[in-house]
C-alpha cells in the first residue's frame, strides 16, 4: 500500500491557467471582469484537494521575463502570441486564489516552472517520496520512474512509463530526445525539418539519443534522412536541449513547507463573492441557525405573546417580515407562517395551519388584528423580499399593508441587474456567505411549532434584516438608492393592486378561438403534407430538416450539435427561397397562439375573482423594464390578425370601459433628448410625423414623394438606430440588400451627426466605467464589451446604445404609473389600472368616471418627467382590449 504521508502532489500552475483559460469560454462576473481562467484553475484545485486528498502539495508557476531558455535560444517562444489581456487581469486573482487555499508556491527567476517540478520530483523521489505530478503537458512525460507519476485531473488519469512507452514509443529518458528531432511548434523548438513525430520515434527507438545518432549516422539508412540530420545536427542538438527538463535548480526543499494548511475561509469567501462563484461559494459556507450562533429564533405558540412582538417592533420603529406560503402563486397561496424581526440575532415565527393559527381558538384574520398595528402603520417601516408578493397575502389576509420602504429582492436587482437569480438564497449567500435552510420535503400537517420550521423561518426574517443594512449601503454607493426609493419601492405597491385586480377574459370567445385554431392548423397541415409530398412529424425538428434539406433540397443555413437548424431565423430565410418553410412557420405560430393563450388562459382563470391576475415582476429585464408572467400578456403579437382576436377576450366587467394609453414613439423621443441632435429635437417639437421626415432625408425627396413602402423602411432605420443594426440587420427586415440599407444608414448619420455623436460617445464612456446609464440612473454593467469574441463584443456596443435609451423609457412608464395610481386614489376614482406592456397602459373605468381618468393618464403620462421633446400619448376605449388599443 502506499503511505499518503510520503507522497508529493506538484501542479503544473502555468500550464494550467492557459488549459482552463481556452477550455472555459464567455464567463465574466457583472462588472466586465473575465473569470473564466480563474474558475477552471479553481475547480482543479478542488479536484485535487478533495478527491485526492494530498498531505503534501505545491504549486509551480512560470516567472516573469525571460529564462535560461531564451539565453541558449532567443526564439524559444517567440511564435507564442502575447497573453491575452482577458487571461493577463486574471493571473492576480489566480495567485490570491493560492494564497487564500495556502498552497505552497514555488517560483524561481530565470527558470520555467517545468524545471522547478522536475527539481523537486527527483530531490523528493531520492529523499523517498512518490511524486504525483498534475498537468496536461506532454513534456513532463520524460521525468516519469516507478516512483514518479503524471495525473491530467481533466482526462482524471494517472500515466506511468508504460503509457510513455506507448505515447512515444520510448522511455522516459527518450522524450527529450524525440521531441528535438521533431521539434515543438507550440515552444518554437526547432527540431529538424522534414521530421516529424513517427520518424523521430523510430529513430530514437533505435539509437537511443540525438548524440549517438548522430556519431552513427551511417547506419541511417535512407540518404534523404541522412542528409537532413547532417544538415541541422545542431539544430537537433539544441532543441533536445530546449525540451529537456532541468532536475538540477539551486533550490532549498523543506517538505514540510509542502504540508497542506487550513484554508483562509473568509479570503476565500470574499475572492469567490468578488468573482460572482454562486456554486462555489455554497461549498464554503454553512447553515446558521440558534443552534450555531447567539441567536433566538422563536416560535410564538400563544396568543399574548403577541402582544410582546407588537412592543419590540413598534420600539423599534421597524422590523423585517417574511411571510412562508404554500405555492408561488401569490393569489392562491395558503398562508403557513410568518416570520418577523427587529433585531439582528433576534427573529419570532407564527406558525398558521389552514385558517387556523396554532391554538383551537386564533384565526389567521385574529392575528392579522393583533399584528395590524404593526402592518398597516406606514410610521413603522417594513422590508422584506420581494415585497409585493408579501403585500397580496397581507392584502388576501383581510390587512391593509403600509409602509414597506425596503425590499431586498429589488436592491440586489438594482446592483446587479445582468445576475440571473434574485433569490433570498442567492443574495444571503452572495453578501452574507450564508447557505439558508431549506424547507422540509413534507410540511408539517397541522402547522405548529416545529424546529425546523422556527428555524428556517426565523433565519429569513433575521437575515431580510441584515440585508437591508448591507445592501442599503451599495445602493447609496452606486448612486440607485434615489431611484430604488422613489420609483421601485412605490411601484411595487401600484404592482401589487393590479396584480390582486387583474382582468377579464371571455372564456367562450377563447373557447371559440382555440377550435378555429384548431382546426386552421388542420388546413395547414395538409398544405404542408401536400408540398412535401409526405406525411411527417411537423413538430419534429429532426424529420423537418430531412424534409427541408434532403427531399427538397434546400441549401442548410446553420448547424446544430443535434443537425441542421430549423428555428424561426432560419425558416423566415427559406421562406423566400420555398413555400413549405412559410407554411411551417404559419403552423408554428398558430401553435403557439393556441397553447400560450387560447388554451393556457382558460386554465389561468382564477376560480374566486373570475379574472386573469398575470404576475409583473420588476427583478428579471436588464434594462428595468417589467416582465409579465403566468401569462406572459407582453409577447401576443400586435400587428396579426389572430393576435387581435386574443385581445378581444379581454373585456371590461359591466359598467366599465377599458381605456387604453400608449407613449407615442417614446424611445425616438428619448434619443433626441439624449442625443441633442438638432434635425431630431425639431421634429418632435413641431410634431412632424418622424418616419416620413426620416424618409424625406435618406431618399432625398418631398414629403409627397414618399410613399407608404418607404416610410416603412424609413421607420426601420429609425429604431433600428436605437438597437444599434446593421445593415444586414436592416436588409433582413425590410428585405433590401445589404448595399441599400447601408447608405440608409450612413444617410441617417450624415444628417443626424447628434445622433452618431451619442452612439459613440455611449460606447466610450461604457468601455472605460464597464456600464452605462438611464436618465434616472439605473444602472446596466456591459461585460461584453471587454470580450475578445467579436461577436459579443459587438453585442456589447448595441446594450451600451440601446440600455440608456430603453431603460429610460422604462423608467418614466414607471413614474407615471405612480403618478396615477396617486391620482386616482387621491381623487377618489374607482378606475384601475390592470395592465402594463412595454409601453401601453390599460386602465378598467367605470363608464362615468372616463372623461376625469382619462385626463389624468394622459396628463400623468406626458408629464412623467420633463425632456427637451414633449412626450405624447395617444389613447383609446373600448369593451375589450382590441378595441380599446
């Protein structure tokens, strides 16, 4: 058996920074900075620590500068290009990632780090230690003996001298000598021209060495071979010295410097949240509960004890609460329990079972009494996470909620709005290095004061009320706290009402649609069917693209890893070439209208209010616009005619209207506020239609002249500029060539020189801050921008043009729903807004309250913030939404 306490892991740093750095690609934290080297080192790293549990262990890197390589050959290397800047920013955080573990590191000027691993394998192999080295790199082949083995982590592989032997055909004494016959492109070693790895492993197989090869070259028996080792003898002889290892550094060994540390936990930590390493960072934190630390977690099993959470709170002026609900569904959900907090440390649980609170005689409207001092004050300031969901089940506990001025789901939002997940157990682990505790897999039947429950439940309030503090502080540091406080924090009320509001859809008119549907997709199908000239799977991609690319021969567009691609780009493609793509893409569409609504609303209809209470969430979009789901309201295509028909369903309850109100052309309205451009500005203050000027100046002609066709290209290249396209962008859309749409463009800017100012001005100042900005400071981070694909780096200019544009415009939507919403409630209006998508408003008014709620939308709206171009809004009413849009 062998003795792990006489064993030696030596890693290969250098090597493996570049392995991981081109095997992991696109990964960046928020503010641009590249972790994708860093994050590959770090998992072998924990390869090696946790499933070969070494006693002793180093790492090597390569020094700075030149080595004794270079002095015996100036070339060595000299192909290398130049390290990535993407890899350059990331060796600190690698060598702070060793620091933090406390792993050894030895360096040495003037030698790479191969030298140093074969120094230390054959001084610990002579003092009688196994060495395992780990790398990728073929070279340290040739330092392998019975006691001295190579282990790759990323093939997870030992290789002994049975494996040199079958690689190149020698022992490890022979690699060195194979390698400088046959050189290394890679190192630039020379080797001898027109040799290459099969000869060289016969050679050396036979000869033993580049020297006695060479001292018997007369036993090489074809001439052209001959001739060539005569020729560049020097040169074999060199390169065998350039790939040689050294085993000889002068370096002081004390293996006990090798013997592995506890790692500096909190430096790791704090490394890991720097990067944004969410799964690494759970590996490295712990659960906290009243069982680990000076907390009290308490479970509130009678009803005066009530009353002491009411005086603590009320004290303290303010607590943090989180409500524990059966399901996601805000509407629907049974409350289980609450969990409040107004002390670090300190947290109190109300179980509820049913409408039962823990006792036979409190009901859950009981504690809602008790604890409606606390809840309905707006004196006493409330957080939670994601406190609009908290507001619909206070709201459908029979509460009237006030005063939540802090909800940490939004803040974390805010800070990092291109970070996917939101959660309270993303954000605890993210900036308190905490793991929270799950819930149990089977809830307690009858509610109670179970452990678990207490602590898990607790532990969510407490730590709601830690992050309020922290992230409090980052908002005020990156200069979001005004706009956290003043448009997400009372939005999320305005949310809240409309969600809990909802609106009316006519279930036979839905039921009707779906069969008609149904039965269009039937017609299709055989059209489809008829065209191929085969009955075929239309929903399979594999059976579509033989169809598609083998039947009929189209030419394929793009590859997938599964087969030729048959998404809607592509198709859309094919379809000017075919039929039978356009048809496919009618049948997909009509599909998709049927599933996503037609059928997926009448099952979304809520059994107690009869309506449809879709879900908006402000902590998803990038750019702070709003997202709608369970159903998604914003994607039902406007401009087919099956999509109106949807909108048909949605109707106004009796004796009420719906009033629609969209912001007419507000993201070119923002441009030119923006921008200043001069010929921009003017339009939209004298109220010039903005696509026919556009037209007038890209054709050269009169606003007679233009037609309908060229307003419309017109209006492509107009919102085309705010999404930053491209020309083939804009052929694509409005079916020109490239050449057309590129001096549409380039005609656009020769007018618009405000306009292309802006554009790039926008992508400087995002290329050195790492993020750009709305008009009311939202903040966006653009890693793309520091990326070396061009493609993303490209990406990255058209968020850093486009964000501030419609994250602006997202913005001011907001504030006016605000303004409303106050305004309707201070004037007493039953009016309701229901609906919000991009950049229309839809409001349910009682039919004699129309003329005073429409005046006030169109003035809240318009007046939203003030811009160099005034903001219009054009509106409409009807019994449904088609009508009313």
């Amino acid at each position: 058996m062998k003795n792990d306490l006489k064993e030696i892991y030596l890693i290969d740093g250098s090597s493996f920074i570049y392995r991981a750095f081109f095997a992991i690609r696109g990964l960046s934290n928020s503010k641009g900075l590249p972790t994708n080297a860093v994050y590959g080192f770090i998992n072998m790293l924990l390869k090696i620590l946790n499933e070969k549990n070494p006693r002793l262990l180093c790492i090597a890197f390569d020094p700075k500068g030149p080595t004794k390589r270079h002095e015996l050959y100036e070339e060595y290397k000299a192909q290398r290009p130049k390290m990535p800047d993407a890899l350059s920013v990331q060796i600190p955080y690698i060598h702070r990632v060793t620091g933090a573990f406390k792993i050894p590191v030895l360096v040495l000027e003037g030698y790479e780090a191969d030298d140093v691993i074969g120094t230390v394998s054959r001084r610990g192999e002579a003092d009688g230690y196994d060495v395992i080295i780990v790398t990728g790199d073929k070279d340290m082949f040739q330092l392998i003996t019975p006691h001295v083995r190579v282990y790759d982590p990323m093939k997870d592989r030992f290789f002994g001298e049975a494996d040199v032997m079958e690689r190149f055909g020698v022992g490890p004494s022979g690699v060195a000598e194979v390698m400088g016959l046959m050189g290394d492109s890679i190192d630039n070693i020379p080797g001898v021209t027109g040799i290459g790895e099969k000869t060289a492993r016969e050679l050396i197989s036979v000869f033993g060495s580049i020297e006695n090869l060479l001292v018997h070259l007369d036993d090489v028996k074809r001439p052209k071979l001959r001739s060539l080792l005569q020729e560049q003898g020097e040169a074999a002889r060199l390169s065998r010295e350039l790939a040689l290892i050294n085993t000889s550094l002068p370096l002081n060994i004390d293996y006990e410097d090798f013997r592995i540390k506890p790692p500096d936990y909190d430096e790791i930590i704090g490394l890991f949240r720097e990067l944004e390493f969410s799964s690494l960072l759970r590996h490295f934190t712990r659960h906290t509960s009243s069982k680990d630390e000076n907390l009290t977690y308490t479970c509130v099993s009678e009803e005066r004890a009530l009353a002491d959470i009411i005086k603590k709170t009320g004290d303290a002026g303010r607590f943090s609460l989180y409500i524990d609900a059966v399901s996601s569904d805000a509407m629907t959900a049974l409350v289980k329990g609450m969990g409040l907090s107004a002390t670090e440390g300190e947290a109190w649980y109300i179980p509820v079972a049913g409408d039962t609170l823990f006792t036979e005689t409190l009901t859950l409207r009981q504690i809602m009494s008790h604890l409606g001092l606390l809840l309905e004050s707006e004196d006493i300031l409330k957080c939670s996470h994601d406190i609009k969901r908290q507001m619909i089940l206070l709201n459908r506990s029979g509460m009237r909620p006030h005063g939540f001025d802090f909800d940490t789901m939004i803040a974390s939002h805010l800070l990092n709005p291109g970070r996917p997940d939101h959660s309270l157990e993303s954000i605890a682990l993210e900036h308190l290095h905490m793991n929270l505790l799950s819930p149990k897999a089977k809830p307690q039947a009858n509610g109670g004061c179970s452990d678990e429950d207490t602590q898990r439940i607790c532990q969510r309030a407490d730590v709601i009320l830690r992050l309020k503090e922290i992230l409090g502080k980052k908002l005020i540091e990156t200069d979001v706290h005004d706009l956290f406080r003043n448009v997400e924090i009372p939005l999320a009320e305005v949310l809240a009402e409309m969600e809990m509001t909802g609106i009316r859809v006519n279930p036979d008119i839905l039921m009707s649609l779906s069969k008609e549907m149904e039965r269009d997709m039937g017609v299709i199908c055989q059209r489809i069917y008829y065209i191929a000239g085969e009955e075929f799977n239309i929903n399979s991609p594999k059976q579509l693209s033989s169809i598609l690319f083998n039947k009929i021969g189209l030419k394929p567009i793009r590859k997938t890893r599964t087969g030729f691609s048959t998404d809607e780009g592509v198709l859309t493609e094919l379809a000017l070439q075919h039929e039978l793509p356009a048809e496919i893409l009618s049948y997909r569409q009509l599909s998709k209208l049927k599933s996503t609504y037609a059928d997926a609303l009448l099952s979304l209809i809520n059994p107690d209010t009869g309506r449809v209470h879709t879900s908006f969430s402000q902590a998803v979009t990038s750019t702070g616009r709003l997202s709608s789901s369970k159903p998604n309201l914003q994607n039902i295509p406007v401009r087919t005619e099956m999509g109106q028909r949807i909108r048909e369903a949605f109707v106004a309850r009796n004796g009420c209207l719906l009033l629609s109100a969209d912001y007419s052309q507000i993201e070119l309205r923002i441009l030119a506020h923006i921008s200043g451009d001069e010929l921009l500005t003017r339009a939209f203050i004298n109220d010039e239609d903005i696509h026919t000027r556009t037209a007038v100046e890209i054709f050269g002609l009169s606003p007679s002249d233009v037609t309908p066709e060229m307003r419309r290209r017109a209006k492509a290249v107009n919102f085309g500029i705010v999404y930053g396209i491209s020309p083939y962008g804009l052929a694509s859309d409005t079916g020109i060539t490239q050449q057309e749409a590129k001096e549409y463009i380039d005609n656009y800017f020769l007018r618009h020189k405000g306009v292309k100012s802006f554009i790039d001005a926008a992508i400087i100042r995002a290329k050195e801050s790492g993020y750009v900005t709305t008009l009311l400071n939202r903040r966006r981070y653009v890693p793309e921008l520091a990326s070396e694909d061009n493609g993303l780096r490209q990406f990255g200019e058209r968020i850093a043009v486009n964000t501030p544009v419609q994250g602006s415009a997202a913005d001011i939507i907001k504030l006016a729903m605000i303004n409303i919403h106050r305004r309707f409630v201070r004037e007493g209006l039953r009016a309701a807004m229901i609906l919000q998508v991009h950049d229309e408003l839809l409001f349910e008014v009682p039919e004699e309250e129309l003329a005073a709620a429409r005046d006030i939308v169109i003035a809240e709206m318009e007046g939203a913030l003030q811009l160099t171009v005034p903001l219009k809004v054009d509106s409409g009413v009807g019994r449904n939404w088609r009508e009313a849009g």
